[in-house]
C-alpha cells in the first residue's frame, strides 16, 4: 500500500474532525511532506463548509455533495454511525442552553408580575390602614362624653346659616359642619376661629369653602392640643386666611 492510500481513508475522517487515538499523529506527520494529501484535505475541508450551509444558505455545488458523500461512504457502518451520534452530542450543549434561556426568561417575567402584584397590596394595605385610622379617631370624638359640641348661628340676624364644632381639646381633635352659607366673592374665603377659653386672642383652626349648597365640612385640621376653647367663630378673609379675625363674624357660638 503506497503513501497516499495507506492515508486516503483517515482523510475524510480528520476533515471531520473525527479521527483519534494512534492514527493522528502519522497522518499529521505525513501531510507535513506530502502536498497532493493537503490538497485533497483542503478539497474535503471546503466541501464540508458548503454542506453546513445548505440549512441556511444557497445548494452547494453538487460535485461537492457526492465527493463528500463518497468519502464518508467507504468507511465502515460503525464509523457513520459514530459520527452521527457525534452530532446529536454536539448539539445537544447547544439545545439546553436554549431551554435555559427561555426557562430564565419566563421566571424573570413571573418574578416581576409577582414583585407588582405584592406591591398594590401593600399599596392598598397602607391606604385601607390609614382610612382606618381616620375613621376611628372621628369615631372616637364623635362618641366621647368629653367633647364639646358648639353650635354656630348668624351673627345679627335670623338664624339661617349654621354650623355645628366638635372639638376635643385634650388632643386637639377637632371636626367642623357648616350649613346655607353664602357664597363667597372672589379672593375669599370662610375662616374658622378657636375663642380661647382664658382671654387669649382668637386662634385661626382652618379655611374653606362651601359647595354651591352652601355646605362645607372641616375635618381633623392640624389643632394644638391642650387649649381650651370658649366657643368658635367663622369670618370672611383674603385668599390664604388671616392671624386675626376681620369683622364681622358670619357665625359664632352661642
């Protein structure tokens, strides 16, 4: 057997990447000295690179196919079916990879609709808490025989507007009903006053307006706690309120 067939067989299996154990290191050796062998690898080499883009590219030329095709085919059954487990092994790396990616995109999508979610509730839970809260302290002064209940009427004239304080004054809590008020003038607005029970100056509570009814509510506003009151009022004032109040009162205590 002459040089160049003792190799032609080992030719196709080394393009491919397939050849192993003893058999590589001679060949390697003899396609170092012999140029027709290196010509035909190359010739096995491109061959091989034109079918792997027959999946996604142009048909390679045909003499190419049925070179190739004819090399593999004189190598014994056992070696074809080696190189094709070869290539389900070798994509198989690549397949898990995939599953993984998507795997990991998924979670990731989950994760986040989950993360959302917790956070409406938590959302919802501290809006519920503090509706809660609100509603207990009104309930609390509403119900407490310690609260002072002060009607206001029109001062100087027949009782038509009215308004009705509830105030606590260990805490400062405090919640104001007013009814058939008159409408404002532009720049105005209804100003509620705290009458110190021992002489001191009016203190100002709050500012509001009614509704086209007439009827305003003041609820909890920020009331020092501590100051006993002798009655309330309510004047008319600027935009923004006054630290005094402008006379006359539209409704004082009786």
């Amino acid at each position: 057997m002459t040089g160049h067939e003792q190799f032609a067989e080992d030719l196709a299996l080394y393009a491919l990447g397939s050849l192993e154990g003893d058999a590589v290191v001679p060949l390697e050796r003899h396609l170092e000295e012999c140029a027709a062998c290196r010509q035909e690898l190359a010739r096995l080499e491109g061959d091989m690179a034109l079918l792997a883009l027959t999946t996604a590219g142009p048909s390679p030329p045909q003499r190419a196919r049925q070179r190739l095709l004819k090399a593999i085919g004189r190598e014994p059954r056992s070696l074809r079916t080696v190189l094709t487990r070869r290539r389900w092994w070798t994509l198989a790396p690549v397949f898990a990879a995939l599953v993984l990616a998507v795997f990991a995109i998924l979670l990731w999508r989950e994760n986040a609709r989950q993360r959302d979610r917790i956070e409406a509730l938590r959302a919802d839970a501290a809006s519920n808490q503090a509706t809660f809260e609100e509603a207990k302290h009104l309930l609390a002064l509403l119900t407490d025989p310690s609260a002072m209940h002060v009607t206001l009427v029109a001062a100087q004239s027949k009782p038509q507007p009215a308004g009705k304080a509830i105030y606590m004054p260990g805490n400062g809590a405090l919640v104001f009903m007013a009814s058939n008020l008159a409408p404002l003038a532009p720049a105005k607005t209804y100003e509620l006053w705290l009458m110190p029970m021992h002489g001191e100056k009016p203190m100002p509570a709050a500012t509001f307006k009614p509704d086209p009814q007439g009827n305003a509510i003041v609820m909890m506003p920020p009331m020092t706690a501590g100051i006993e009151a002798r009655t309330f009022a309510v004047t008319i004032e600027p935009e923004g309120g006054s630290a005094t109040p402008t006379m006359p009162l539209v409704l004082v205590g009786s």
